[in-house]
C-alpha cells in the first residue's frame, strides 16, 4: 500500500542535502554559528507564508495552539540547535571521527525516546532493518575518519565517543518533541499540523540563534543579513526540507522517517563517484550496501 510518508521523507532528504551543499559556499563568509543560523532565518518567513497560504488558499483551518504545544515546539527547536552545536564541538576533539560515527545512533535513540513518549511502536523487521542501517552507517563513517571498527568500541567511553552519543540524543529528543507537537494539534490533518509546528518552531529557533549570536557573535548578525543573496538559496532549500520532514513525523514515527532519510548518504556517494569521479573504497561500499540493505527491508517489510 502506497504511503505518503515514503515520498515527503525522501524529498526531504534529497532538499537537505541540497541546503547542506548551499551552506558549506557560506563558509567562506560566515562562522560556523553564522553559517548555521542562515537555515533559520531565511527559512522562517517562508515558512509562515507556508501557513498562512494553507489557509488563504487551501482552505485548511488553523489550529488552536495551546501552552503546551509552545512548550514542545520550544523544546524541539532548543534541542535541535543544541544538536548543531555538539556536532560542532566534536570537531575541536583530534578524533573527532568517534564521535560523529556515534552520533549516527540517533535512529536507535528516536526508536527508544518515541516508545517512552509518545508510545510509537516499531515492527520486528524495521528494527531489524534500523539494525542493519546502523551497522552500515558506522561502518561508513569509520571508513571516512580512517579508523578501525576496534578502536570504534574501544573508545566508548571517552569523550568524543560520549558527545557523539548525546549529539544523537539531541537530534532524537528534538525529533519525539516535534511529532509530539504536531500530533497535539487538532485541525483537518497532517498538513496544518506540521506547517504550524515547523513555523512556530523556526520563529523560536530564529529567536534563540539570534540572541546567541547577538551576544557572543555581534558581527555574524550584520554578516548574516549582508550576504543575503546565498542566504536566501539556503533558506529555500531548508525550509522545503523541513516540510517534508516535519510531514512525514507527523504520519508516521520518527524512527521510521529518519530511518528511510538515511537514503540522504546514498545520494550523496552517488553524486560523489557520477559527477566528481571520486573512488568508493571496499569498506565505503560495504556500508553504503548495509544502509540500502536496511532501507529495502524497511520499506519491503517494515
């Protein structure tokens, strides 16, 4: 049976690979706070026309937002940008490529923070198939950061390994809380609900970004509004990213989605060898096969 979910994740995967590869031409002008809060600002006001034309046009009823809809939205939005940052701070470390590998666990821990939260179950074969994509996807990136799968488990319990860990534990927190919000929603269906959720979540992210940066960063503010001509590419690309992500969290589990997202790394690879003619090593190939592996048997059986 065709599912909506399937379609909005991959797009939402394929948008956030384009607004990823739009952000790393701003590195050049901006610092990796600025940087970062570009998908924030210039995907807020258009998220909020998103809104606005649902219901001048589309017809769809907007939701009463209650407290603690704010209060999940907010929370969603703080771990989200919290999750930025620890990704961040991983690179300081000199084998940061522990850490980012077990920043790839988030898939696991959405499964887990879902089931506690909100009560969203998995079948037995899409935790097999989550299983084999995490395989995969440490193997992949321990393929990337040149370092053994012995020295992955041996490292556990440092300090890159550990912020890893809670990088994970951010994106799968912020993920639960934006389903959560959406799902306290009432309204005609998923469309609103995920729209209102998006935009108000972007206008606090918005907020908070730009305090920091106010505060710690004063001259990124003025950078960020200067080069606004490819700030506005990538607030385009990230904000139809997010429609589709924050679509398919709203019909489906977020394991699910971010399960099948991870199809995001096989693009990727495949952009790399098509168009820039770069070499896949055996150990690349092993893990990109493992995370096909896993999609297939998500969207087969799961």
């Amino acid at each position: 049976m065709f599912e909506l979910w399937i379609p909005l994740t991959i797009a939402a995967a394929f948008f956030q690979n384009l607004r990823s590869a739009l952000q790393k031409h701003l590195k050049s002008r901006l610092s990796t706070a600025g940087a970062t809060y570009v998908r924030f600002l210039y995907a807020a006001p258009f998220a909020v026309l998103y809104v606005w034309g649902l219901n001048r046009f589309g017809g769809f009823a907007v939701p009463e937002i209650t407290a603690r809809f704010l209060l999940y939205c907010f929370l969603g939005g703080f771990f989200q940008v919290m999750f930025t940052f620890t990704l961040i701070w991983l690179f300081s470390f000199r084998n940061f490529a522990v850490g980012t590998t077990y920043s790839k666990t988030e898939t696991v821990q959405i499964a887990i923070l879902g089931f506690l939260f909100l009560g969203d179950t998995l079948s037995l074969a899409a935790a097999a198939a989550i299983g084999v994509s995490l395989v995969g996807l440490m193997v992949l990136s321990a393929a990337q950061g040149r370092i053994t799968l012995r020295r992955l488990f041996t490292s556990l319990g440092e300090k890159p390994a550990l912020a890893g860990l809670a990088s994970g534990a951010f994106m799968g927190v912020s993920v639960v809380f934006y389903r959560g919000g959406a799902l306290l929603l009432g309204g005609e269906g998923f469309v609103m609900q995920a729209a209102l959720t998006l935009a108000v979540s972007l206008l606090m992210q918005t907020a908070i970004m730009g305090a920091y940066l106010a505060v710690r960063e004063p001259a990124q503010v003025r950078a960020v509004i200067r080069h606004w001509r490819p700030s506005l590419s990538v607030g385009i690309a990230g904000v139809l990213a997010s429609i589709g992500w924050f679509s398919a969290f709203t019909l489906q589990s977020g394991a699910y989605v971010r399960a099948l997202g991870q199809v995001e790394l096989i693009f990727t690879f495949i952009a790399s060898a098509v168009f820039f003619g770069e070499k896949i090593n055996r150990m690349e190939g092993a893990g990109i096969l493992l995370v096909g592996a896993g999609i297939v048997i998500l969207l087969v059986a799961g």
